[in-house]
C-alpha cells in the first residue's frame, strides 16, 4: 500500500528460503509440540532489504509474547523512525537467535496469545501512522487524546442531540465557559 505519508511492505519470508518446499519452520530442538520459525530466512530477508540492528533511525521489532509491552510512548519514539520492519512471529515462536542478533526490539500487544504476529503488526503500523502528519484529517486531532499522557485516557465525548432518550450532555459543556469545560474534561481524563 503506498500513501503520500507513508508505506507499507508485506514481505513474504518464503521467497528467502533455499528448499524446495519453501520451508520457514521446523520442530523445536529439545523436542515438544509445535514448529519454531526458522532463523536463516528471516535473516536474508532483513539483509535483502538492508535492516541491520542498532541502525540509526530504524528498528527491527519482534512480535513475541514474551516482548514488552506496546504503548503510546513507544509508538511517539517510532514515529520518529525513517524505517521500522516487523518481524511476525508465528506458531511455538521463533528461533532465539533472531531475537538475540537480529533484532532491536520484542514487543507485545497485550498479555495474551496471538496465533501470529501480523494483527500485532497491524496494531502497531495503525498506532505509528495516525500520528504522521497529514494522515488524520485534522493536525489537532491527536493532541489531546488517551494515552499521550502515562495513566490518563480520554475525557468522554458528546454531540447533538443536546437530549436524546432522557439522556443529557454534562451542563459543564452546555455553559461556554471555557475554563469550567477544560476542568471538566481534565477531571474525567483522569486514571
């Protein structure tokens, strides 16, 4: 997909294998259920595309359940980045190997598993986009937002109708009163 602000790249890790089968995985050694990612193909792939760790003004992220987890300030950090590629894990995991050499950084979505890495990668491509400028509609749309600040989410919002099923907007915002609606709103931000 390609944008004015930003692209983006889906690389199949299949096109660097070297077998005839096309393999990515294989089974764990020590044994136990499951295929582990191999690390040969995600290395050629990361030198075809000229990522290498520890780059200035890029990271290699890891998708992993063991990573850290994502949040606002990590996604204002990437923001910065001229490149980012996402390493989706899959199955058992992914060869150790790439998470120790290869990359810059593990990072999970949330205390939970995903089948793969690719809706993390969405999640995170989705949180890094919207603050490019000119992907929102609106430069000052994500200013005072959730999250931007540690612990504090953001204030509830409400349109016309002013009334609607007995239902009523807060009197605070019904006032004009500038200062009396950024209390309001600051109080219900609050974690």
């Amino acid at each position: 997909m390609r944008n004015r602000q930003l692209t983006i790249e889906v690389i199949n890790i299949r096109d660097f294998t070297t077998d005839k089968h096309h393999k990515t995985d294989d089974r764990p050694y020590g044994g136990g259920p499951g295929m582990v990612m191999k690390v040969e193909p995600i290395d050629q792939a990361l030198k075809h595309y000229q990522f290498k760790k520890t780059t200035p003004k890029e990271k290699i992220i890891l998708t992993s359940a063991k990573g850290k987890i994502f949040t606002q300030q990590i996604v204002q950090r990437w923001q910065t980045l001229n490149r980012l590629a996402i390493v989706c894990g899959h199955y058992e995991g992914v060869d150790e190997r790439v998470a120790k050499y290869l990359v810059d950084e593990e990072i999970r979505i949330g205390n939970y598993v995903l089948t793969g890495g690719e809706p993390a990668a969405a999640v995170m491509i989705d949180s890094v986009a919207r603050l490019i400028p000119g992907v929102l509609g609106n430069k000052l749309s994500n200013i005072d937002e959730s999250h931007n600040i540690p612990n504090q989410l953001g204030y509830p919002q409400f349109t016309r109708p002013e009334k609607y099923r007995g239902w009523s907007v807060p009197a605070e915002l019904l006032t004009g009163d500038h200062q009396k609606i950024i209390d309001w709103r600051k109080n219900k931000s609050e974690n």
